[in-house]
C-alpha cells in the first residue's frame, strides 16, 4: 500500500514537472511572439495615424483604402501562410529539415502567384469604391493609396511565408529583432517621406512596401549566414513545385479560417454606419473593435506556440507531449482572461478618455465594458483553439465551424438584435460575441475529442508520404 502511494506520488511529481516545463516552453516562445506581431501591425498604425494630420479627405481615403486592402490582400495572405504551421512544424518535428525549406519556398512562389490577381484589383480601386457609392475624390486617393501599396503585398507574402518558417522552428529571437528595428526604421521613415518630402499618402504606401520588404530581407539575410538555419534551408528544386498541391490544400481552408472571421469584424463596422446616429455607432465599435485587436496579439501569440509546440511533437511521433501542450497553453490562456478582463472591468470608466474627449463616446464604451470583458474571454479561447488547429492541420474543420459561429449565428443575430430590437450598436456587438462563444465552443469540443495517437499517425504520414488524408481528426 505504501509503495503505491509512493509511487502514485512520484507520478504525480513526474506529470507537474513535465507541465511546468512545458509552459515554460509556450511562455518562452509567446511573450516575444506578442511584440513580433504587434511591431508588424503597427507598421500600417503608424502610417495611418501620420496621414490623418494631412486632412480629412486623406484620413478618409487611407482608412477605406486600409479596410479594403485589408480584406483582399493581407488576410489572404496570412491566412494561407498558415498552411506552413502545420506542414513546417511537422516536418521538422519529424527531423524532415530540408522539407522545411522545401515548404517555405513553396510558400513564397504561391503566395506571389495570389498577389497578381489581388494587385489587378487593387490598381481599379477607385472605380470599384465609386461604383459601391464612395465619394468621387475620397475613392481617387484610395485607389492612388493602394496602387503603390501593392509593392508592400509581395514583401508581405514573403515576410509571412519566412515568419512561419521561424516559427516552426522555434526561432523567435531573429523575428524579434529584426521586426523592432523595421519598426524604428518605418517611423522615421514615415515622417519624412509624409511630412518633410511631402508625398502624402503615396509616401505612406511606399513607406509600408519599404518597411515590409526591409523585415524580409533582414530574416533571409539571418537564414543564409546563420547556421541555426544549415538544416532547413536548401537550394530551389523542382520538389517545391511538387508540394503546391499539398500547399494549397492546406492554405485554401487556413485563408478561410482567418479570413471569415476577419470578414465579420469588418462588416460590423458596415452594419453601424447604417444606424441613426451613424458617428457616435461607428466611433464606439471602432473603439472595441481597436482595442479587441490590440488585445488579439496576446491570445494570437499562444496560439502560434501551441501550434508550434504541437506540430513539432505530431512530427516526431509524440501524441502525448502534443496533448500536454494544449493543457499548458489552455492553462496560459485562463490566467491571461484574468488578468487583462479584470483589468479592462476596473477601468470601464476612464478608459474611453485613450480615444475621445466626447462624453457621449465615454459614457457608451462603459457601458460597452461589460461586454468587451466576455469577448476577451471568447477571443483568447478560440485564437487558442485556432492556433491548435493549425498545429494539428485540421484547418479544413476550423474554416466550417467559422462560417457556422459567425455567418450562421453570430451575424444573423446582430442584425436581429440591433435593427429589430433596437439595440443598436450594442446588439451588433452581441451578434458577433455570440459568434464568437459558438466558435469557441465548437472549437473547444473538436479539441477535447480529437485522437493525438491517430493525430501523429497521419501527421507522420503527411511528412514521410507527402500525403494530406481528409478524413477527420476525431473518433
């Protein structure tokens, strides 16, 4: 009896000890990825924030043009860029280096063969936001503002493809670096080409194409004198054309993964400018939703170290280490939703201040607080959940239960609650938080019943066979 005891102990000990060095492991990784991301986002901030003191009628054209560009291009193109979360990580979990390389630069040819179609759209901007009934001159600057903007498209599909690249690997410290020193170089950079040559928004365009193109070639520099990067990086072959199928069946159900979510937040801020009082409405969900993104990186972040975590441990053939990376990750993310929803609670009735001096605006985001705290809650968990599924490569199930929690429920719902019920701006935002708890939850119960054993058997397959199964991942 005694022995069992001390044995059952000793287990135990066993089990905590692996945990605790497994979160260290997701820490470690997610606190740099937080600032990586959020440099990176704050490349278009930055420049958006410099044209607003050129006038109204540029802040205007740069904020349609930014959505729109958004919408078309950039979310495309992160979404597919996380087909290699799973096809990298593994791989190189699974000692496959040189298919790491192989993966990236697969990656980059095909994102460059999506960007021409998206570049095409985006030089006749101006006549697609007049025919949509944009003001003649706001749609002219917009459709100048994305011309030049579509060298920062192929900078950007590279610099997502090689991101993913490190991160597969665990690299984060190069991201790290070289994403602030892009930051430090765009600010600067920004001021004169707006301010000092007087380019306007053309220099804001130029300034992100710069920037985007300074972050890639600063992490290729890393890859071809580094020799963390011997293994995994190889010479072009015709094998990189051999993985587009295996790529694009990946990417395709990833880009929709993200992007019918990103698509959602957009068209809540459409639905709003629909209402009465279309400025207060548009002012306020603008306000949650730019705080909700800010937020986002955090949970986005963790999810890009569980995936990392799990996808490595899939590909070396380890179900149970990729099961104790979710726990680890999921304990991560509740410890966060405590800190950051109790912290967004106390300070429910100043915070507004940060964006406006308008009571009216004020006394709305605190009443908008309480709803915010839940979402903060719902986004952790489901960008989690997300980063999971790519690890694991079920992204094809993530894009359905997308559509689902926001197309078939969330949106439906906040129109019903905010042009029926009358809830206004309020209801839209319950709309779509209702999205986001059925995302969650669905995502979550996918989790929960998912076999890692049979997980890491066709993830093995996946790298050794180069063959992508389209059953399910579940019982």
């Amino acid at each position: 009896m005694e022995e069992a005891l001390l044995l059952s102990r000793r287990e135990g000990r066993e089990t905590w000890g692996a945990f605790t060095e497994e979160l260290k492991r997701v820490s470690c990784m997610a606190a740099p990825m937080v600032v990586v991301t959020l440099s990176q986002f704050l490349l278009r901030v930055v420049s958006v924030m410099m044209v607003g003191h050129l006038g109204e009628l540029e802040l205007a054209s740069v904020a349609i043009a930014s959505s729109f560009t958004i919408v078309t291009g950039f979310s495309l193109l992160f979404g597919m860029a996380g087909a290699l979360e799973t096809l990298c990580g593994q791989a190189y979990g699974a000692e496959q280096y040189q298919k790491v390389g192989i993966y990236t630069y697969c990656a980059i040819f095909s994102l460059t063969l999506v960007c021409l179609p998206v570049s095409v759209l985006w030089i006749f901007m101006d006549k697609l936001l007049t025919l949509l009934g944009q003001d003649a001159s706001i749609s002219l600057e917009a459709g100048k503002y994305s011309i030049y903007l579509i060298p920062a498209l192929f900078g950007y599909a590279i610099l997502q493809s090689l991101v993913r690249y490190f991160q597969s690997q665990g690299l984060i410290l190069p991201m790290l670096f070289s994403s602030c020193a892009t930051l430090c170089f765009h600010v600067p950079l920004c001021w004169a080409l707006l301010i000092k040559f007087e380019l306007g928004i053309t220099g804001a365009s130029l300034t992100i194409a710069l920037s985007y193109w300074l972050n890639a070639i600063m992490l290729g520099l890393y890859i071809k004198y580094s020799s963390a990067c011997e293994k995994t990086w190889v010479s072009f072959s015709k094998d990189v054309f051999l993985s587009m199928r295996e790529f694009f069946r990946l990417a395709i159900p990833s880009a929709l993964m993200a992007c019918l979510e990103w698509w959602s937040f957009e068209l809540l801020i459409l639905l709003s400018g629909l209402l009465p009082n279309p400025k207060l409405e548009t002012s306020v969900l603008s306000i949650c939703l730019t705080t909700m993104s800010l937020h986002y990186f955090i949970p986005y972040s963790a999810g890009a170290a569980a995936s990392t975590r799990i996808s490595n441990e899939l590909g070396a053939g380890n179900p149970s280490a990729a099961r104790l990376s979710v726990n680890a990750v999921m304990f991560l993310a509740v410890i966060e939703v405590v800190i950051v929803s109790t912290t967004l609670f106390c300070c429910r009735s100043f915070w507004g201040y940060a964006y406006s001096n308008e009571k009216e605006v004020v006394d709305y985001i605190k009443e908008m607080t309480p709803l915010l705290c839940v979402s903060v809650i719902m986004d952790t968990s489901q960008a989690v959940l997300s980063g999971v599924a790519r690890g694991s490569g079920w992204q094809h199930i993530g894009a359905f239960v997308n559509l689902g929690a926001y197309y078939l429920v969330g949106i439906p719902v906040a129109v019903v609650l905010c042009f029926v019920l009358h809830l206004r701006g309020k209801g839209l935002w319950i709309g779509i938080l209702i999205g986001s708890t059925v995302q969650a939850i669905l995502l979550a119960l996918v989790t929960a019943f998912t076999n890692w054993q049979k997980q890491a058997a066709k993830a093995r397959e996946r790298v050794f066979k180069g063959t992508i199964s389209a059953e399910n991942c579940l019982d």
